[in-house]
C-alpha cells in the first residue's frame, strides 16, 4: 500500500475530544462540506506523519454504528462506502465502559484501528487509572493515552497509525448469547461469501448495512432468512435481537473496563467544588445569567473597538481617496467602484469584528464542557417551553448560527420537541444579528440598549415557546444525557475552531457583499432603487418610522442577517450611522432584522428539517412580529421621549 494515499478516519463519541484531536494534527488547512445527500458534516484535511502525507477525516460524534440517527448514518456510510485504510478510535477515559461500546463495534469491521485513549489527565483528576497496556492486550489492537487539549501522546497515534505492521489480527472477539452465535453460523453456511460482522447486522434488520456490505441482491435473501432467525430468537428472550446484541456489548466492555480500570483518590478537588456549584440549581443558573452576559460585554467592548479603528482605516486611506479618483468617471461605474468598496468596508468593519470575538467564546464554552451542565440546569426551565434539557445546546448553538442549531435539534426525541426548538432558534439572535445588535444600536446608542434589545427577544422567545409547548400536540420526554468533564480549552484549539468558522463568512459573504453592493450602486444610479423605496414608504416610513432606504437593506438581511447593516452602510454612504439615523431608528431597525424571516440559509435548512409547509407559516409569523413589535416601539418612542 502507498502510504502516502493512505486515508485515516477518526471515530468516537460525542464530547470525547475527537475534533480537538483532529484540530491539532490538522492545523487549519481543512475542508468541511456536508456528506452527499445529507446536511451532517465532515471534516477533512491532511497530516504529515515524518515525511508522510495522509488524508484524514473527522465523522460525526456518534454512539454506535446503527441507525438511530443521522450522524449514525453518515459515519455508517462512510466507513463502508470509503473504505478508510487506519480508524483513529478516539476514546474517553473518564467514561471508559460506555465508549467501548462503540469500539468493539468498530473491531468487529475488520478494519486496522488505532484507540486513542484520550482525556488520560482529566481521568486521574477524578481518580480514574487505567492499564492502557492490559486494555491492548485485551482487545488486541495499540492503546495509546492521549491529551488531545495539549497535544499528548498524538504523534504516537499517527506514527502507529501509519505503520505497515498494522493490522486487525488479534483483535477482541464479543461472547454472545448462544443463540445469536448459532443464528450467525447458521446464516454463514449459506451466504458463505458474507463477513460475520454484515451477518450480525442482518440479524438486527439493519437493511442499510447489509446492502451496502455486499450489494442489493444478496443483502435481500440475507435480511429474508435472518428475519426468520431474529423471530426465533426473541420468542425465547422476549426482547428485540438488537436489545440482546447491545446487551453482550455493553456487557463485554464492562468486563474490560472491570479488569483495566482502578479507582483512587480524586486530585482535583476544587475542579469538582466547581463543577458542584455550576450544576446547582441556584448557583448554576447565576453561572449561566453570567456567562452569557460577559459574552455579550466581551464581543461589545472588544468587537466595538476593533470596527472604530478599521472603519477609521477604510474612510480615512480608501474611500475618500477613491471618491477623488472616481469623481470624473461616468456615474455607473463611480458608484459601482465606490458601493463595492463601502460594501468591502461594512463586510471588514461590522461583521468580522463581532463574528470572531462571539465564537472564541464559545468555542471556549463548547471546550471547556460547560455547555452540557447549561443543558442540566436548564432542563425544568426548558420543560415549560415543551423541551427539554438537551435542547439547550441546539439553543445555545443559536447565539451562533442558525443553521447548525437546527441540524442539532436532530438529537431531540421527537418532531414535537424539533418543531418547537426549530421556532425559538430562528428567533434567537445568532452571530450575524449580534453584529446588528452590537454593531448598530451597542456601539452607537448604548450598552444597555443593545442589551435590552436581548431581554426584548427573550421575552418573545419564552412567550412563544410557553404557548407552542402548550398548542402542539405530541409526546414529553424527559432528559438523559452525558456531562462531559470539565476542562481547560486549549488555545490553539480555539483559534483554529474560530477561523474555519469564520473562513466560511469570509468566502461565502463577502462574494455577495460585494456584488450586492456593485449591483446596488447601479440601481442608485437608474432610480429604481428610490421607486422600491417609494412604493413601500408607507410601510418602512409611516408605520415604523425609518429612512426610505432602510427597506431595501431588510431585503438584502433575507440573504445574509448581517448583510442588513451592512447594505444600510453602503447606501447611507458611510459606516458611521450617527450621521443618518436617530437612535430610535436605529434600535428600530435592529428589532426588526433580529426578528423577521430567517437567512435564505435557515429558511433551505427548516425546510429540509420540517417541510415546506412549517417554513412557510414560521417565516410569515416571524414578518408579522417583527413588523408589529416594530411599529410598537416606533409609536413608543415616537410619543414618549427619552424612552429610547
């Protein structure tokens, strides 16, 4: 095999470290794109392993290799489909028996694997040891601890990884029921041709593992005879075979873990003293109330400081100069060159800004486990919404972006609980509105203003939820989850999680940025510009009071949220609004675009995840709140001075 084509997929649990690990072993010359025919990502990129180059891929966090969940799915498909050379098990220690289940399902593919045993340091913290050689030995492939957060141990991985002598010989076999062993010989003698594992999968009707293991036709006889078997054998255990199968699993990872793993005294004490008062329920939700408001003040003070200074740059170095120059230009092309760069300005100055200081921090809440205790405090409240606790991270996920918080809603029990999560993260004010929030009425109007704006939305949000949770029919689930460790996120981690995040705005955005802008100048130019504006001033200037022009930049905050302030600066003529807008207006402006229809983005994924149909109502009930929550503070304002 040539080694520098070899391709190596990390797998494991959700919340074990996996995508630091890939982060670090990557850097940040990664691809992310959805899997085809799906809307669950995977990252890929490439390593140097001495003076190898490998290809590597991060799947999705999963739990097993069945079919419960998309991410199942997508892994799934990809391990069977792509036929990775080397998979990189990443491992949890702290939570050892309960990632073996999936790690004796991975053995069981016959393909060469590596186990990265990782958070070794968070493991003794809590007292924890185990005997990673005995742990090879028993399941006859490399153990190797790793700190993935500080880099430990994963060079040995890779190096392991690559080397020729790998292989899946050896390897741990499951004891199971005696009836499913015989089941599995018995099916073995007449489909001679089809491996054990793709046998034992037919047993559990798994049909989509079975076909893409050994093609439609034989996977059909196979799934007809196995079903005769699997009717056999839950007479006599009175229980699904998927229900017994998982029962031998999870009862050989637990005699593993039983003979590797050692309990002593806990190291961390004061590490566990706070991890006790952030999933108390009073001290808890004050961390939480605490969290986010810091969130906000550290992308406001920071992000405000950072659009002061660029905007400085751009009027003072590259506009003004450019209008001298363009001044004696035909009016087309001065305003095509001229909007252009105001929209380049606005993309640098409003959005970039706020966007990067907004997902360090909450690549630094994701890192550091704190996301999943906000899930555990939050569960009674989120229980009068209809939800439950889970939904917090999907939620959470929101103050991001839309899009992958309502992929998230994915992990929730029910289309109830997924229809309810999708409504209230489509009013939640992601990164894109925060650059409205914070780059218009935080930086022009005031701090409180800006934050009162958030007390507005969440108001809304619990209102809307209250009566959805109460309107829609469907089943109540309770929460059962993984509170992953607390940890110290790594700072390398963080900024290169912050820039692939980021990379997409600045690919995606500023292209439509900027021939939105050019396209505008010439529609300036003609006057069709001012008859929209003109046709729906009744609306836009009678009913909440904005400058004609305002309606033009709400369109373009349907493509991208933050292309609304963005557009508004380009057609004002500057980024400096306190020369074309009251307060008023701009708090206003900032309600309505935090409020009405979704991102073109979010609108193609809630159809994908609810149907036309919910997409529909959803964006129409969000124009009619936003106009009308609008219109309400413009009369407010209007008639009591000093409100805003």
């Amino acid at each position: 095999m040539d080694l520098s084509s070899k391709n190596i997929a990390f797998v494991g649990n959700p919340s074990v470290g996996k995508s630091a690990f890939f982060s670090r072993v990557t850097g940040i010359g990664v691809i992310v794109s959805n899997y085809p025919g799906t809307t669950v990502e995977i990252t890929k990129g490439t390593v140097q392993v001495g003076r190898r180059t490998v290809n590597v891929a991060d799947l999705p966090g999963i739990y097993s290799l069945g079919a419960a969940t998309e991410d199942e799915k997508v892994s799934k498909r990809y391990l069977l489909k792509e036929h990775p050379d080397v998979i990189v098990n990443v491992v949890d220690a702290t939570r050892l028996e309960r990632n073996l289940f999936l790690t004796l399902q991975i053995l069981e593919l016959g393909i060469p694997t590596v186990v990265a045993l990782n958070q070794i340091d968070a493991a003794r913290e809590m007292g924890i040891e185990v005997d990673t050689e005995k742990l090879s030995e028993l399941l006859g492939v490399p153990v190797i601890p790793t700190v993935a957060t500080k880099g430990t141990g994963l060079d040995e991985v890779m190096k392991k990884a690559v080397d020729p002598s790998l292989s899946f010989d050896g390897r741990i076999r499951v004891h199971y029921d005696n009836h499913i062993r015989n089941a599995v010989e018995d099916l073995g003698a007449k489909f001679p041709d089809v491996d054990k594992v793709t046998r034992l999968r037919a047993l559990e009707a798994d049909v989509e593992f079975t076909e893409l293991s050994c093609g439609k036709d034989v996977a059909e006889a196979l799934l007809s005879e196995a079903s005769t078997l699997a009717n056999n054998i839950e007479q006599v255990h009175n229980m699904p075979v998927s229900d017994t199968i998982a029962r031998d699993l999870y009862g050989e990872a637990g005699q593993v873990t039983r003979i590797v793993v050692s309990q002593g005294d806990v190291e961390n004490k004061l590490k566990h003293r706070i991890d006790s008062m952030l999933t108390s329920e009073y001290a808890g939700i004050l961390g939480l109330i605490a969290a986010l408001l810091l969130t906000f003040f550290m992308v406001f003070r920071v992000g405000g400081f950072l659009e002061e200074g660029i905007v400085y740059i751009f009027e003072t170095y590259l506009i003004e100069p450019a209008r001298l120059v363009m001044a004696g230009y035909h009016p087309v092309i001065n305003n095509v060159v001229i909007y252009s760069l105001l929209g380049i300005e606005a993309g640098f100055a409003i959005a970039v800004p706020y966007i990067g200081i907004f997902y360090i921090v909450l690549s630094i809440l994701e890192d550091s486990g704190y996301l999943t205790r906000a899930a555990y405090i939050m569960d009674r409240v989120t229980h009068k919404l209809g939800l439950h606790g889970r939904s917090v991270i999907p939620l959470v996920l929101g103050f991001g972006c839309s899009v992958p918080a309502i992929m998230a809603t994915r992990t929730l029990n029910t289309m109830r609980e997924r229809r309810i999560a999708s409504v209230l993260i489509s009013l939640i004010p992601c990164s894109a509105r925060t650059i409205i929030i914070l780059g218009l009425v935080g930086t022009f109007v005031g701090f409180w203003a800006a934050v009162s704006i958030y007390v507005l939305e969440l108001v809304i949000i619990l209102s809307v939820g209250w009566l959805l949770g109460r309107a829609l029919p469907g089943e109540r689930t309770g929460l059962i989850m993984e509170i992953s460790p607390l940890r110290t996120p790594d700072a390398v981690a963080t900024l290169k999680k912050t820039w692939i995040r980021v990379r997409e705005f600045i690919y995606v955005a500023f292209p439509l940025l900027i021939a939105g802008s050019a396209i505008l100048g010439a529609l300036e130019v003609t006057g069709i510009l001012d008859s929209f504006d003109e046709l729906v001033s009744p609306i836009s200037v009678g009913l909440l009071g904005l400058p004609a022009f305002a309606a033009t930049a709400l369109v373009f905050g349907i493509l991208r949220k933050e292309m609304a302030l963005e557009i508004l600066a380009v057609l004002a003529g500057t980024a400096n609004f306190l020369m074309i807008l009251t307060p008023l207006q701009m708090y206003v402006f900032a309600v309505i675009t935090t409020i009405y229809v979704p991102c073109v983005a979010t609108i193609a994924i809630l159809k994908h995840e609810l149907g036309t149909r919910d997409t529909i109502a959803l964006s129409s009930f969000t124009i009619i709140l936003a106009f009308t929550v609008g219109a309400i503070i413009n009369y407010v304002g209007s008639n009591w001075s000093g409100v805003i």
